[in-house]
C-alpha cells in the first residue's frame, strides 16, 4: 500500500494546493446539497445502479456520506487518516461487487460538477485554472485509491495466481468429467428401466391384467423421469442452470409409482394414506419452486 507522502509526491500535491482545496471550502459549502442531487440524477442512468441502490435506506445513507465525502475534498487536511478513510470507502464499492467501470463514470462526473461550479463562481482565469489544478489533483488522487481497492481485491490469492488458476482449470475438467459420467449412468438406467417395463408387460401376458398394468405405468413413469435427469443435465452441460424442480418431479413419480404397486393391496391402507401425503407436499414444493422459476 502506498503512503499518502508518496502518493502526493507522485502528483506534485503541494502546500500550495491545500490551501487552494481549503480556499474553496465555503463556496462547496453552499453547493453541497446540489451536488449529491445532480450525482443521483447522473447515476441514476447507470443500468444496474439500483441493483446497489435498492431501497429509501441505502440512499439515504449514500447520499449522507456522499456529503461528507465531498466535504472532505475541500477540508484541507490529507494525511494518512484521511488516505485510510478513502481505502475504506473504496473497500466499500468492492464489497458490494459494484463494478470499478461505475465509480470512473462517477468520478467523470464529479469532476465535470466541480469545473462547471470553478467556472460559474470564479470569472478570473488565471485564479479558475490554478483552483481546477488543485481540484483535479486530489479526485485523480481519490479515484487512484478507490482503485487501489478494487486491484489489492484481485490481488487475493492463498498460494499464487499461476497455481490457483491451475487448480481451478483442472477442478473444472474433473467436474465436466464426472457430469460425463452422470449422463453415462443415466444412459445405462434408460435401458434398465426399458428391461424392467418389459418384465412388467410379461405379466398382463401372465393373465394378471391389473397388476401388469399398473406397474407398466410404474415403469413408464420412470422411464419419463430418467428422459427429465437426461434433459436436465445436456441442458447444465451446455451452460443451462441447474434445475432444482427435476429433483422433486423425480420424488415426485417415485411416491406416485409406489401407490400404484400398494393399491394392489387391500389392508395396505395407512401405508397408502402416507404417501398420498407425501405426493401432496412434494407437489406444493414442485408449485411454490415452478412459481419461483417463472
Ligand atoms: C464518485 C463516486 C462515489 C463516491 C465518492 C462514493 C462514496 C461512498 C461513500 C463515502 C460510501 C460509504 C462507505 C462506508 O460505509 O465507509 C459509499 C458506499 C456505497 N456506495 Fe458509493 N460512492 C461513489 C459511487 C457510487 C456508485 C456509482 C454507486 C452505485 C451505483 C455507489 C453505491 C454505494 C453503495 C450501495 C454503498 C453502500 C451504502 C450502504 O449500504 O451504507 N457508490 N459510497
């Protein structure tokens, strides 16, 4: 991290510009209130703004510490507490994922605010071009620390870059190796159920006409449930989110299938009125998930 000493060297932050920043405190003053309107008007157009403005609280607490913010500018005092102050609010937008692109438009216009108030109160150019300078120096030097942030963020690594982007290609391989893998098995358990409604079938030829065609429904609806897990995950191998619904419809058509088998028998009763339980809150689940998705 860079010292505050080192950081005004670096943009020939002098005695002289304090006392211009200091100088130019009680016009701001007067404007402050102005200011953090016309920068929600400015940021209000950014597509995603409300994603991170998302309610009267947020704004409210932006826009106080906005104020102090801008105050701060024109306070006359940069040390290191007030360079800390700036990591931290920096540290802020990272944590919120606000992306960095945001903060430059925003500091684009901050600065665009503060020339056309330099132009506005200040008639002597020579006087307006030597306050800008000072004006320009220390936001290049805020917005130079509030990027800072977003690149000591990136900069988090456990080992080192080299080897973590190693570990996370090779993770991604072994992962696409497996859903391989998953898609194998449902192909082989396609074919299973295939055999099991053909054993099914063979007992309507028995003469046991109920029962073989209660469970050939059985294994049909099986059948159906291994085409879904089949569908579900070409579509997740090819970049599709995962499917949370295909999981209960899978519960779903298991219970489904066991009340038709238990039907068969008569004293099976209790055992009957547990699953139809059973199907009826996994059929709320599936609905409040189906409304979730839609
Ligand atoms: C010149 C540019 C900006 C400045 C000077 C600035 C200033 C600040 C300050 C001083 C804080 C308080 C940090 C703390 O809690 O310590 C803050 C937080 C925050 N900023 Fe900004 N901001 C800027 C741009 C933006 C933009 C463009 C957005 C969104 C589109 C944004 C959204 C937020 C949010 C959501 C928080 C957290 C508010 C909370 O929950 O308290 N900021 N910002």
């Amino acid at each position: 991290m860079e010292t505050i000493d080192r950081i005004k060297a670096h943009y020939r932050f002098t005695d002289e510009d304090v006392s211009n920043l200091a100088g130019l405190r009680p016009v701001m003053e007067r404007r402050r209130d102005e200011f953090v309107v016309e920068f929600y008007n400015y940021v209000k157009n950014f597509e995603e703004a409300h994603k991170f403005l998302k309610d009267e609280a947020t704004i409210k607490r932006h826009q106080e510490a906005l104020k102090v913010w801008f105050m701060k500018l024109f306070a006359g005092s940069y040390d290191s507490l007030y360079l800390a102050e700036l990591g931290k609010v920096g540290l802020a937008h990272v944590k919120i994922s606000l992306h960095a692109h945001y903060v430059n438009a925003a500091f684009h216009f901050v600065k665009r605010y503060i020339h056309e108030t330099l132009r506005k109160e200040y008639s002597d150019q020579e006087e307006r071009a030597r306050l800008l300078r000072s004006a320009d120096k220390i936001l290049d030097i805020n917005l130079d620390i509030f990027t800072s942030s977003y690149i000591e963020e990136e900069k988090k690594f456990f080992l080192s870059q080299k080897v973590e982007s190693y570990l996370i290609q090779m993770a991604n391989r072994f992962t696409h190796g497996l859903n391989l893998v998953l898609v194998l098995g449902l192909v082989v358990l396609g074919f299973m159920v295939i055999g099991l409604f053909a054993y099914d079938l063979l007992h309507v030829l028995d003469g046991d006409l109920e029962k073989g065609l209660l469970s050939t429904l059985g294994s049909l609806l099986m059948l159906w449930v291994v085409i879904e897990l089949m569908g579900t995950e070409i579509k997740h191998l090819r970049g599709g989110k995962f499917a949370i619904k295909v999981f209960i419809s899978v519960a779903l058509v298991a219970v489904i299938r066991k009340i038709l088998v238990t039907s068969l028998k008569t004293d099976a009763v209790e055992a009957q009125l547990s699953l139809v339980g059973a199907v009826a809150v996994l059929g709320a689940v599936y609905w409040l998930v189906s409304k979730v998705d839609s």
